[in-house]
C-alpha cells in the first residue's frame, strides 16, 4: 500500500484543480522566485525548506490551514506543534528522494503517493497527487511548496500486509514560539523551523 508514483507535470490533478494549475503557472511564470501572489492559495499549501536533512525530507517550515499537513495532524489555524516531530523521521525518509529531486535539480515534480499512517483516528489509508515547487527568496534561500491534493483517505479495518509500513503520526510537543504565518509574505523564511 505504501508507494511513490511519478508523473507527468500535465497529470490529472493539475488539468482540474485550479491551485495546481496556478502553483505551476506562477513557478513557470516567475521562475521559482516568491511573489506575493502566492499568498492568496497560501492555506492550501506546505512551505518547506529546500534544505534536505540527511535522509530525510526538509523541515515543515508552515502549513496552511486547508493543507493535507493541516488535515491529516488535524491542526488548528492557531495550533503551534512541531510539525516535523508529529509526522515523524520514518515518513519524512519515506518521501525524501522527491523533495531532494526537486530541490537538487531546481525543477517541479508531481507525485501519486499511496501511504498508510495511524492517526488519532485510527490507521487510514491516504492516497494522494502531490505536487513539489522549488523555490527562492530574494535573498537566495531555497524553499518547496508541497501542495497535495487527495485522491483517496480512508480508513483501514483489517490488518495490513506485514510488508506495509504503518507511519505514526501522532500529537507532538507544543512550541513556544511564534509560529510561522503567510501574513507577512513574501517576507523571508529562516531556512529551518523553530526547535
């Protein structure tokens, strides 16, 4: 059940889904320079780092509100956790080779991925198209927009095949800190979140 699938930038997703299709318009358009564009589909999307941290998929910098982040950790627009702990190192190694492919390669990339995750819900089967833009600040510092729209959640009753990972997202320590908003954007981004 657990799968990374490829395709063609022209997939189904984005030939009818508006927030793709603008994501990947402006990227081409601009050349994966931030505008404040961007800040109106900005509670649709995940802002990541384009740093990868060895094996694992750069940091979550912010995820908006409608984000599939937001929806599977079941986050409040006021909820300030640390993102990278909730969804844990074993999916963030899962799905780095994507994130490193389109940040190393400076190029959007889209993605069917198939996972299963226990949540506060229980083990739910997800499946969804997902869409990767690299881009930089002003200043130069690299940043992905993960968009990712779902195809299929639903929740699994039987016992999975003893092959299949099983992905623990989990509630995670609160922070401290301020949590990071698009009000502000394009302002810049640190490179890292809050620890």
């Amino acid at each position: 059940m657990n799968y990374i699938i490829r395709q063609n930038l022209s997939s189904a997703m984005l030939s009818h889904n508006d927030i793709g299709r603008f994501l990947l318009d402006h990227w081409r358009t601009h050349g994966g320079t931030k505008t404040t564009e961007l800040a109106k589909v900005s509670p649709h999307y995940t802002l990541m780092s384009g740093v990868s941290i060895g094996d694992l998929a750069p940091s979550v910098l912010m995820a908006g509100e409608h984000s599939l982040t937001a929806q599977v950790l079941q986050l409040g627009s006021a909820q300030r956790i640390n993102i990278d702990e909730a969804i844990g190192n074993a999916y963030r190694k899962f799905v780095a080779s994507s994130y490193k492919e389109t940040s190393e390669c400076n190029t959007p990339i889209s993605d069917i991925v198939s996972t299963l995750i226990s949540t506060i819900n229980g083990l739910e089967k997800i499946v969804y198209d997902r869409l990767l833009l690299p881009y930089r600040t002003k200043t130069g510092i690299p940043h992905i927009i993960c968009y990712s729209f779902i195809l299929e959640r639903t929740l699994v009753h039987s016992k999975p095949d003893q092959r299949d990972e099983i992905f623990d997202f989990q509630p995670a320590t609160a922070l401290q800190s301020q949590t990071y908003s698009m009000a502000g954007f394009p302002n810049e981004f640190p490179s890292q979140p809050p620890r």
